[in-house]
C-alpha cells in the first residue's frame, strides 16, 4: 500500500510541475517534506497531536499512556438544551441600558455572563470518543509524521509496525492501514467519560468545564468480532453514534470509523454503521488524494523565510481540513475539540466579535471561495433565527447576529457588550462583500451580499438615536471588543470606532452594491444615511477607541482599527493624511507593546504593517506569531509559550483565528487588491530577493502568478475569470497599467512593462 501512496503523489508533483512551469521558483508541498510535520515519538497531549479533518470529521493523532490515540470528532456534535434566560424580561437591550444609566451593572453581569455563560455547562460543542491502538513495542516510535500534501498521518515503529491514516476529504469517514500488524494488536473505542462518581467542579470556560456537569447518563458500547458502535444519547432527543469497522487480511488491518447524529439523520444522510461498511481503501485514497490535489492546485508560495513559508502551508492545510460548503463553518477549534474529560475552551463556539472572521481571511486572495462560501452559507441558513433575536432583544427590524452562538445560530451570552454587540452582523457582512468583490458572482450578489448587508443596513437605522448635541447619528451605547473587558466602562455613550467603521461600512457597501443592481434610488438613500454619521476619532497618538479616548494600554484586540484592516476604508494610498494617521497608529502600539497581546494579536499586527507597506515589521510579527504563540503541531495556543516575554499571556488554550490570520498576513505581503489597483509585492523585507506566490485571487475576480527573480520582477500572470478592468502595480508605486480584459483572457507583464509611465492614481 505504501508503493500505492507513493504513485499518488508523484502524479500529484508531476501536475504541479506542469500547472506552474511558467514561474519554477514556486514551492509546493509534497515536492519534498519540509512542509511536513515530523516528529520522533507521538505528543503527549491532545493539543499537540497531528491533526486530519475534512470539515464535518477531525480526529487528532497522539499517544497516551503508553496508547496510541485516536479523538475522534464531528463538527455538529453539540448540547443545544433549550436556554431559558432567553425567555425573561431581562433579555432586552432596553433593560441593559437602564441598568447602566441607574448604574446598577453587576445584576446585568450576573444574568448575561456569570448566569448565561459562565456557570453554564451548556449550550457547547461536545468531544466524540477515542479510539485506541496498543501492542508490545507501541512506545518504540521511529517517525510520526503529517503530509501536508496528502493530508495524512504515519507513524512508524522500530518492531516493522506501520500505520497510515487520513480523513477522506470528500467522504464522512476516517481511515487507518497497519502494515505489519503484530498478534497482540488491540482495538478500544474509549467514550468519553460522562458518567462517574467524582466531579471536578471546573467551571472555568477558558479551561474548560468537566464533561460530567452534562448529567448525561453513560452510553454503550458494543464490540463484534470486526466492529464497533458506541451509542450516546445528549440533552432532550440529541443523540450521535460512532462507529468503527476493519478487517484483516494477512500482514495488514484496514480499518473506518465514522460518526453521525440525530442531527446528520434529520438531514437523510447515512448513518455510521451504513458508511463504514464499505472498506474499499485504494479507491477512497485516490479520491482522497485527488481532492487535496485540486485543493493545493489553488494557490501556492516560495518564501526565502522557512519558518513563514511551513507556517503558511500548515495553515492552509488546516484550512482545508476544516472547512467545507456544506459543513458548519469554522468554530474556535473547529473539528478538534478537546480530549482531556472537559469541555472544549469557551465551549468551542462560534465568537463573531473576532474568531469567525479572522478564520476566513485568507481564503480570499488564497482562492479558496469554495470552502469560505460555507461561512457564508451557515450564515444564511440562521438568518431566520438571528432576525428573531434581533426583534426579541434590540425590539428592532432588521438584521443583527449575536457575538456568541451555538450551532442553530442562538445566542449564548458572555459579555454582553459583545455576546450581544450592535454591529456584529455589520462585520459578517464583509464576508458577504468579499465574496461578491473576489467571484464577481451576480447571482450571489443579488441573492445573498445585497440582501444581507440591506437588511443590516435597516437594522442600524433603526436602532441608532440622534445625537443631540450634534445632530448626527449615534448608538444609544457602543462598544469596542474587549476594551475593559465586561465592565460598565466597556459601554461608550458616544460610538466607537469600532461600531462607527463598521457603520460607515456598511451603508458604504450597501450604496455601492444598489448602484450595480440599478437601485438608484436606494444607493442614495444609504448615501444620504452614511452622511449622518460622524468621522472616525483620532488624535496626534493616531486612531482612538472613541472621541476622547485614545489606545493606552496594551491590549490583545486591535478593535479600534478595524476601519483601516480589514474593512479598508481608511488606506495609506488615499494620502499624506491618512499615511500620517496610519504611521501614528502604528507607533502608539509599538509604544504600548505587547504586554496584554495574544497571538492572533502578532498575525493581526502582521497584517496591519503589510497594509502600511512595512515588509520588515509585517514579517517579523508573523515569524513571532510562529515561533512563540504555536505548538509543535503548528496550533495557536494564545499566550506566549516561549516565555520570552512576547506577552505576560502564558497560558494554552487552543484556538484556530490566530492561524489562519497568520496566512492572510502573508498574503497581504505579496499581494494586495483592496483599493481596486492589484499590487504586486507590496510589503517585501529588503532581504527577500527569489520570491514567488501562483494562483492567487484578487478583487475583481483575477488570478495571479507572479515571481521576483534576484530582487527584480521576472513575469507576471493575469487571467480574468470575468469581463473586467485591470489595473495592476507594482509595490507601493501610485502608478498602475491599465487594461481591458475578458472572461478567460491571460496577460504576461514583465518589469519592462511597469518601469513604462503609467497611469498616476
């Protein structure tokens, strides 16, 4: 079987060859293994375990106490009990802000966080089982290794043992080959423990809480001579079944497991039992493989940085494995939820005050719209629910999403300045307006992008109040995530920056999106409403939380700047004012540091110096990111595990935001497209001479391929997947070439071609 895998990816490195024989310096995984992950004995802990999924299935590879581990999980394995603070007259905004007027503020504390969240067990993702290999030798490990390429684990032992794993990427099961299965073999599927006669009475949701605090009773087990099932009911009428099946023929076990839920049964899908059955293992790896073929066709970098080079890779293949068009979007730890008898940290929800968001960036210019359209499709699909919520709380029509939710899209409660926060949907909107601007899909601008950021649009106008003092438009109470926390001095009387942008946003995109439907009557109706709000506030330190209050003290979450990355509607190429502001910005986070970051603070910083066109400052606080805020198996773990004094933060909780931000940072470096001129290699270190990127996405709907050569460009690319107007530059230059293409025209440019006067922006 080995020789079978071995096929598979020289096919694989042989296509890619051809696909980017025009810029040769592109590096790809699977060409050797220094992208891989390779160790010389399995983690100890789950959190450090190799990591497959395909979106709807995870499982993490590891050992424990002398076993080999598998966790074994499925994104729509949640406890989604009924919630019944939703139903008291207490869940109002109205009362919020009569408590904070009467300064009155712990009992809303009390109800919405310590009641809701805190010292609730659940709504919250819950684990699936484990499944555990043993035999005499099992701790001689030689090699465990992940292929990014092939998107598949292998351990090897000194005794001959092989094993060789992997989640079908277009199927709902995992595999697992042993070659030379030795006579004292043994299988166990280990269910986790939610039944026992000790509690640890961890309530803590940053740790995580003890899965016994479920109260559900201990689901069975049953074992066949080749086979088995673990049934476990949950809360109310939920229920999930896992199962594993395998056979041996001589020298070698092939094996599947696969788990569904009273969820996956509502929705006519096979049960777990009907999927494992089939154990044809050749033909679900060359299926397997040809997908993340396809997949690593998309997009590809050659970095002269190694550290930021694998990290990319490792990240977009983390991306891949967790994201799908029809699975539930990515959540904290997305299809790794943690194995260690507790609940997943912060229950392993959807946060949309930072966490979802972040998770898609790079999937835009990284030419990944088939798996972020999921996002965006779990979006629509609790758009009923969140209107609900958005006339049940607010008292309002229109459109908002809470900041925390479960699975059917509910609010969970938290902090309620965020959990609850005005203008979460504003910000999922952008996701709405990056599809539209990077397909150029019209259907799905007319169907989905209008409609959303229109009906959030309607939501804010009919929340917000006039400022009486200035005649303009304010929020009756306005936040910033998570400047002061959970306190009654997170609530701001006057508009953050943070709401405000994306407010300006909002109303901005829902013009510009009337006008190319021919809505004019409605862009200038959204025009005439954005004209109502006040600027941004700033000062001399640069952009502030709010009027009046500027950055002064280090803090994790850049929420203040979100106007500038990632909405974009303050730019360093709108001039010398904005430069200014931008460069000011940028100094008073240097000044403050990093004591209270965390590391997708380092990826966000990252972004933000490639915005400014710093490639030096851009590369180092994502090498930083890398070095000190990620596990050996390339998990973002928050605080600085280097102790190097990266952050005062030190501690572990797994979260996936931090990574995939990463990878939009690197990408912001060699490729830009947010200000309508594409820029090639915007933000390069002086010392970075043979660079390349392929495949990359751009807004307007481009894909490009571009190399520099010996610091200098060698060719460039270009092909419109529809009828548009390129205009394209290189670095930070304010000229562009201009050009007239069709759907399927291809244009080489070469650096004679940009040394040509251009057009001045």
């Amino acid at each position: 079987m080995k020789t079978i895998l071995h096929t598979g990816r020289q096919i694989f490195i042989l296509s890619i060859i051809l696909l980017l024989c025009s810029c040769s310096n592109t590096s790809q995984p699977g060409s050797d293994s220094s992208h891989n992950l390779i160790f010389n004995d399995l983690a100890a802990s789950w959190d450090e375990a190799l990591p497959l999924g395909n979106g709807e299935l995870g499982v993490l590879i590891w050992g424990k106490e002398g076993k080999l581990r598998f966790s074994l999980d499925r994104s729509d394995l949640w406890d989604l009990r009924s919630i019944s603070w939703l139903e008291k007259d207490e869940f109002r905004f109205s009362w919020v802000y009569q408590k904070w007027l009467e300064n009155d503020y712990k009992i809303v504390q009390d109800f919405f966080d310590k009641g809701a969240y805190s010292n609730s067990i659940a709504p919250s993702k819950i684990p699936g089982a484990a499944l555990e290999f043993t035999f005499e030798g099992m701790a001689n490990v030689i090699k465990a290794e992940l292929d990014v390429a092939t998107a598949s684990a292998h351990v090897e032992w000194e005794n001959g043992v092989n094993l060789e794993s992997f989640v079908q990427a277009d199927n709902t099961k995992g595999w697992f080959k042993i070659e030379n299965v030795p006579d004292d073999l043994a299988l166990e599927l280990i269910p986790p423990r939610y039944e026992s006669d000790t509690d640890s009475g961890d309530v803590d949701e940053v740790t995580g809480q003890d899965l016994r605090r479920l109260g559900y009773t201990q689901g069975e087990t049953i074992v066949t001579e080749n086979s088995m099932t673990y049934h476990q009911s949950g809360w109310s009428d939920f229920y999930y079944d896992v199962v594993v099946h395998w056979e041996k023929k001589g020298s070698q076990l092939i094996g599947n497991w696969a788990i569904t839920s009273s969820i996956s049964d509502d929705k006519g899908e096979a049960s777990a039992e009907e999927l494992t059955q089939d154990l044809s293992y050749k033909t679900a790896l060359r299926k397997h493989l040809s997908w993340w073929e396809k997949y690593w066709n998309k997009s590809s970098i050659s970095l002269p940085d190694e550290v930021l080079e694998k990290q990319w890779y490792l990240e977009q293949y983390k991306f891949g494995s967790a994201a799908r068009a029809n699975t539930p979007p990515i959540s904290l730890q997305a299809v790794w939820t943690a194995d260690n008898g507790k609940m997943p940290p912060w229950k392993g929800d959807f946060h949309h005050d930072l966490n979802t968001q972040l998770s898609y960036w790079a999937s835009y210019s990284g030419n990944h719209l088939d798996l972020e359209i999921g996002f965006l499709n779990w979006l629509w699909d609790v758009k009923p629910v969140a209107e609900e919520y958005t006339k049940e709380y607010f008292e309002v029509e229109g459109l908002n999403v809470p900041g925390v939710s479960t699975l059917e899209g509910k609010p969970m409660g938290g902090w309620i300045q965020y959990s609850c926060g005005p203008t979460v949907s504003a910000w999922l909107g952008q996701h709405f307006y990056l599809h539209w601007r990077y397909s150029m899909d019209r259907e799905f601008l007319k169907e989905r992008a209008y409609p959303w950021i229109h009906d959030v649009a309607v939501f804010i106008d009919n929340f917000s109040v006039e400022d009486e003092s200035t005649g303009m438009r304010k929020l009756p109470l306005s936040s910033s995530p998570e400047i002061h926390d959970n306190s009654p001095q997170a609530w701001f009387s006057q508009t953050t920056n943070f709401d405000l942008g994306l407010i300006r946003f909002t109303y901005e995109k829902a013009a510009e999106l009337a006008k190319e439907l021919g809505l004019d009557d409605e862009a200038q109706q959204w025009e005439e409403k954005l004209a109502l709000w006040p600027d941004l506030a700033f000062d001399e330190s640069g952009l502030n939380f709010a009027p009046g209050h500027p950055y002064e003290a280090s803090h994790r979450h850049f929420s203040h700047l979100v106007a500038w990355h990632p909405l974009g509607i303050v730019d360093v190429s709108m001039g010398d004012r904005e430069k200014q502001l931008i460069n000011n910005t940028l100094q008073t986070l240097e000044e403050y540091g990093p004591d209270w970051w965390v590391g997708y603070s380092y990826s966000w910083f990252g972004n933000l110096y490639a915005r400014a066109f710093d490639g030096e400052k851009a590369a180092q606080a994502l090498r930083d990111f890398a070095n000190c805020f990620c596990l050996p198996n390339s998990f973002h773990v928050n605080g600085d595990q280097t102790k190097s004094g990266m952050s005062r933060f030190q501690y572990r909780p797994f979260t996936l935001e931090g990574n995939f931000a990463f990878a939009a940072g690197i990408q912001e470096m060699l490729l830009q497209s947010h200000t309508d001129v594409i820029r090639l290699f915007p933000a390069i270190p002086k010392g970075w001479s043979d660079i390349s990127f392929s495949g990359f996405r751009t807004e307007g709907g481009y894909l490009v391929t571009a190399e520099l050569a010996n610091g200098e460009l060698s060719e460039v690319l270009v092909k419109a997947t529809v009828d548009g107007l390129l205009k394209i530059s290189l670095g930070s230059s304010d000229k562009f070439i201009e050009k007239e293409m069709s759907k399927g025209d291809k244009v080489k440019l070469y650096l004679s071609d940009f040394k040509v006067s251009g057009i001045e922006k």
